[in-house]
C-alpha cells in the first residue's frame, strides 16, 4: 500500500488546474487530491489548519457516498485522502469556502486488490475484514511510542511483529510529548505528522492494523484542546489524516482519569464517527473497561485494561459488543506460565486480546502465537463462553467444538456435550503442540478424561473435524443465533442478596465493607461471580468499578468521590456456573 504518484487531475466540471489527483489505484489503497492554495488564499488563511474549509463528496461505482475532508499538509498545501473500496471510476464533488474549488467535479480511477478489507464489527461481538467477509482474529500487541522511537527500532519491531502473527499494534497518535506533534492547539507539527503517515503506512504494508491512542491518560488531550472548536478540528484532522488507513480509534488512554471523561469522549468520538468516512471501529481506552460509554451511541467495541478475570466474566454476559483486552497480562505485565493464564482466562471469557509487549518475550510470544494458531482452527466467530463443564473454563461452538482450558490440573475434567462422535487432542499452551489420547475418537455426550500432567496448564480440545471442515468453507456468520441474555433482575428470582452494608450511606473518607449472600444454594449457584458498579447518575460519569467477590471492601473512585451528598446506585451482577446472570440494585447516599 505505497504512496501513489500524482497526475493531472481529470476535469469534469472544469477549473481546477494545476491541482493533482492520484493516478488508478488499487482498492483500499490511499488515493491523494492535493491542492495548492495560491498567493491570494495564502494570504487570507494565513493558518489552513483552523480556517480552510475543504471537503469532496465521493461517490463509488455503486453510487454508495461518502464525504472526505481535507487536512493541512504544511505550506500552502492540501490533501484529501481516501481508500477506494470498489474498483472503478469514483466521481467526486468539492465544497470549499475558497470559492476556486467550491463545487468543482472531477474523477479517478481505482483497479481491483487481493485487499480483504478493513477491520468491521460483525455477528455483534466479533469483527471481519470488510471486503472479503473473513473473520479477523484479533490478535494485538503494545508499542505507545511507536510514533517518535528511532525509525531503524521501530522498522525492527514492526518487523518482529508481524513476524509472530500480530496483526493490531497499540500507541499514542501524538508520541510520548503531545507538544512535538502540537506545539498548539490550533497548529499542528506537520513534519511530525508526515513522519507519521510513513509509519502508520508501514505497519498497515505489514498486515498490522493501528490502533491509534488520540491523547494520553490525565487530561492530556483536554489539555491540549481545551474548548470545542479545538476539539472538533483536532478530530476532523486526525480522520481525515488516517481513516484512509487500517485503523481503529481508541480515543483517550485511561478515559476515566479525565474530568468528565465520559463527556469528553462522546463529543471525541461523535466527532471521528462523522469525520471518518471508512467507519473504523470505536472504543475508549480504560483503566478498566469502556463499557460505561456503551449507550452513548459512538463505541463500537469494548476495551479492557484490566486482569480482573471476574469484571471480564460478567460484562461479557452483560453487553452485547465485542470485547478486546489490552490489559490481561497484567501491570506491570506477566512473562511466563501467570502471562499463559492470564491469556487463556481472557480468551475463555470471549475476550480478543491485545498484549502490553509479548514482542518483548520468547516464551510469551509462543504462548500467543499457539493461541492464535489454535483459533485459527475453529469458528471462533461462532464461539461463546460455555458452563457444562467441571474442573475448567471453556468457550464452544455446540455440537461442533469444544476447547476448556485447565490452569490448575487436579483431576478428570468432565464436559457436557451434544452426542457426536468427536476427535480429542490434548494440547500443551506454551507450545500448542497436540497430544492425541489413545481413545482419540469418542463418542458420546459427557466427556471425562484427565490431562496428560498435573504439573502444567492444559487446553482439552473436542473437535468434530471432519463437519468443521465442511463449515469452514464459507466465512458466513450464520452457524447459531447470537445469545444476547436479558439480565434477570426481578428480587424474587434472584438467588443472592447484598447484606452488607446495612445502612444507606456510604462514607467517602473511610469506604465500608460489602458482603453478597445466597438466598439458597442450588447447583447453579454452586460457583458465583460478583461484580458491583456504582453509578452518581447527576454526575453523568457513567458507573465505576467498586468492587469483585462476595465480600470485601468498597473502592469508591474520584469520580464518584467528588458526588459528596449525592446519591448513588450501587448494583450487584452476579453470574452463576450456568452463565445465568442476575442483577440487584441499592440506593446509598455518599457522605464524607
């Protein structure tokens, strides 16, 4: 996906000359209309970045529009970047308040590409490449200062990545020092930004998508831009820059360590949805998790900083997105046999992963990489979290395939399963080397079998090969219905109750302890998850994380903290071993 070389622009309705316009390029590849403000419109835009206003409405060969806006790419010049995702001949449209180019027509050419497309949300919780409809696994890695490192380790760490698999990596649009890029909210650094486009480019040439961290944690961005008008060109420039690429936006980093966070990401991410042409997927990076912007019409997927194996259990059940984890491997991050758990802990909960710097070990990167290739091998698209299972977690596609994963072998596992005969295999996660069982051909509908070892983790791997073969000849999201569950919240068919605390205030300066208990125990509710949030709604933060577990201490957040004499609704989501999930809600008053 190289830069392409500039020509002549076509005239269709006449008057734009000595501006250029991309020759045939190949679908879902940069195309570039470059204009060049004359000495009159230099002068009366003395900063193109905050005043020139220039757009083109593009439509396909399909007559599906799109509006692209151009950036200020230094001097007296710019750009409207696009990715044709259709060959043929696109027709495009300007609006412009520099009234040379003001309703000005024109065309180019774009030729078809083995391109599969950018990366889409699909089958609600999964994504797939836009154009050829296959499933993306997604598998990502971290490098924030990709943007200002030296070019010779950032070109070897690429490199090294997209050698081992990665195809997603992580890091700050704006580097390490906002200021370089921005010397000021209304000027961008443009050879900084230049630099940035080679590299951006580069990653995409290797299979990586970027996903790009607009500001970093802190009110950096706030900061930064710190009224409205900042805000919206910032964001007009940033998707007109890159939406041309393979990209996601992960807005902020840690969004709820900004003052108002969630409002500022909902004015930051409605802009990018209607700045960015290409769609590209949405999300908020977070302490913890990204879902309190759920309903707030922007984010498109949820995003995870965090290992608490019991917050990623129950939201997976809760929200109908899908779900990626940046921060499974912990902080500071796990190497070894706790990093393999942890990535198999997240995987099992249905979660994508994207690792802080797996590039950084060899053990680590054997492990990700005999998950990824482990995957690749089902229809993971099709797979959700499974409960008929004992002595391990599992996620399975019914009647197909099963995979559980055992941390602490003790004993047989024992895995409920529709009657088929079924291959097993035995599978070693730090390697993903498979052993085959001497009954390596079962049948039947409750499989009980122990690992070949009780001194490491191990993957059970139920797989009815040969139907799987013929399903995977076609990438349709169809093989079940999504389950989206409805959270059961009547107290009456609730199986557990908050005991503690008793009273109907919370203190701020010295939280209380919390206590959930069983109404009854039953099978289903022979292994809890408990997950409490609180939510100030004057405040409109959104809900915070308090706590995990049956008892223990609350964590009240600043956020929240700063509602001093407001009232806040604490609820409990517990899931059973069914994967049954329940909810129940008080009202506590906070008090200093």
């Amino acid at each position: 996906m190289g830069m392409n070389w500039l020509v002549s622009l076509a005239i269709v309705g006449g008057g734009l000359n000595a501006q250029t316009v991309c020759q045939p390029v190949l679908a879902y590849s940069p195309c570039e209309i470059v204009f060049e403000l004359d000495a009159a419109e230099s002068k009366l835009h003395a900063n193109p970045y905050w005043s020139v206003e220039l757009r083109a409405e593009i439509r396909s060969p399909r007559f599906k529009t799109y509006q692209a806006h151009a950036f200020f790419d230094g001097g007296n010049r710019m750009v409207i970047r696009f990715s044709p995702t259709d060959a043929g001949t696109w027709d495009f449209r300007l609006t412009s308040n520099l009234p040379r180019f003001n309703g000005k027509e024109a065309r180019f050419e774009a030729t078809p590409s083995e391109h599969p497309g950018f990366v889409r949300v699909q089958n609600v919780r999964h994504f797939a490449y836009e154009e050829s409809k296959k499933p993306h696994l997604w598998m990502g890695d971290t490098l924030m200062d990709f943007a200002v490192m030296d070019r010779a380790a950032f070109d070897a760490a690429i490199e090294q990545r997209a050698k081992n698999k990665f195809n997603h990596l992580r890091g700050y649009l704006l580097g390490t020092d906002a200021s370089k890029a921005f010397p000021a909210g209304d000027r961008p650094n443009i050879p900084y930004f230049q630099e940035l486009d080679k590299r951006v480019r580069a990653m995409n040439e290797r299979g990586l998508t970027v996903d790009l961290v607009l500001g970093q944690a802190r009110n950096q961005l706030a900061k930064l831009l710190p009224d409205r008008a900042r805000r919206e060109r910032f964001a007009r420039f940033a998707a007109a820059r890159y939406s041309a690429y393979g990209v996601t936006w992960q807005l902020v980093e840690e969004f709820e360590s900004y003052d108002n966070g969630r409002a500022f990401c909902k004015e930051l991410g409605t802009y990018m949805k209607l700045y960015d042409p290409m769609a590209h997927p949405r999300t908020a990076h977070a302490a913890q998790t990204s879902a309190p912007l759920v309903n707030d019409g922007w984010l498109d997927y949820i995003l995870y900083d965090s290992d608490n194996d019991v917050l990623n259990a129950v939201e997976r059940q809760v929200y109908a997105k899908p779900f990626v984890n940046a921060g499974f491997s912990g902080q500071p991050a796990a190497t070894g046999a706790a990093f393999r758990n942890k990535l198999w802990r997240a995987a099992m909960n249905g979660q994508y992963l994207t690792s802080r710097r797996a590039g950084e070990s060899v053990e680590d990167l054997k492990a990700m990489g005999a998950w990824f290739d482990l995957f690749s091998t089902t229809r993971y698209w099709d797979m959700e979290p499974y409960f008929d299972v004992d002595g391990g977690r599992a996620m399975a596609l019914e009647g197909i395939e099963y995979m559980v994963y055992i941390e602490k072998p003790s004993g047989p596992v024992e895995v409920l399963v529709e009657k088929h005969g079924y291959e097993v295999y035995w599978i070693n996660p730090a390697t993903g080397e498979a052993t085959r069982p001497k009954d390596k051909d079962w049948k039947g509908e409750k499989f009980l079998g122990e690992p070949p070892s009780r001194t490491q983790d191990w993957i059970l791997f139920l797989s009815r090969d040969g139907k799987k073969e013929g399903m995977l000849k076609s990438y349709k999201f169809e093989a079940r219905p999504v389950p989206v569950q409805e959270v059961e919240t009547v107290e009456k068919a609730v199986p557990f109750t908050l005991a503690e605390p008793v009273t109907d205030t919370i203190s701020l300066s010295k939280p209380p302890v919390f206590e959930v208990k069983l109404k009854r125990p039953t099978r289903a509710t022979r292994t809890m998850s408990y997950l409490i949030t609180g939510e100030v709604t004057t405040n409109g933060q959104g809900f915070r994380v308090l706590a995990t577990g049956a008892k223990g201490q609350l964590q009240v957040p600043e956020a929240l903290a700063k509602a001093g004499g407001a009232v806040m609704v604490l609820r409990v989501t517990g899931l059973n071993a069914n994967g049954k999930a329940y909810a129940v809600d008080r009202v506590f008053r906070l008090v200093p």
